[in-house]
C-alpha cells in the first residue's frame, strides 16, 4: 500500500469502502463457519472440485458467474423471489470470492491463511 493510501486510510471517518470491507470480513467468517465447519477457507470449493473433476479455481470461478448472473436477474428481471438475499449481498459475495480465488491462485490451497 502506498503511503498516500496509508494517509488516507487513517484518521478521520471510515469510508464507505472501508465499511463495506468490513462487512465482508464478518460475512466471510459467518460462511466460512457454515460451509467449512471452521475447517480451512477453501475447504468446500476443494470437495466441490473432487466431486465434479474440476480445479479449485473452476469451481470457485462458477459461482463468481451464478452471483454475477444473479445480479443481472435481479437487476433486469423481475421482483426478486428470495428475499433474504439483496443486491449488496450478492455484490459482497463476489468480492468474498474474488478475494478467496487469490488465495487459492497465491497459496495453491490456502491452508496457510486460515
């Protein structure tokens, strides 16, 4: 991080980026420890690639596109039928999983940021 974002990043209130990251950080944990069993943070996406003989990353990329496809449905489509799940969650999904797939690209399969 450069040193003018590091600036910008302290003091003062925290940015609606910062927030959202925020969020993300709690949801991740809260899915984690429903998909994982707390186990490490690529556990489900490596069943999953077992189970289908796809890589890691093929699966984790299918459903980056089901979220993204979601997003369109919702944003074109009509009311939405789940309404559990709003837009801003389906966004913090994808970049839950935009994040977890440079883990599993960097650390092959992210044991080592559990």
């Amino acid at each position: 991080i450069s040193a003018s974002h590091k600036e910008a990043a302290v003091g003062g209130p925290p940015s609606m980026f910062k927030i959202l990251s925020d969020q993300e950080v709690e949801l991740q944990a809260a899915k984690r420890a429903d998909y994982t069993g707390g186990g490490h943070m690529l556990a489900n996406y490596e069943e999953a690639a077992r189970a289908t003989g796809l890589k890691t990353w093929q699966v984790m990329l299918s459903r980056i596109y089901e979220k993204l496809y979601r997003f369109r449905m919702l944003r074109e489509g009509p009311e939405a039928q789940v309404t559990d799940e709003s837009l801003k969650d389906t966004l913090l999904d994808v970049a839950i999983l935009a994040k977890l797939l440079i883990i599993e690209k960097e650390d092959g399969d992210g044991r080592r940021n559990t």
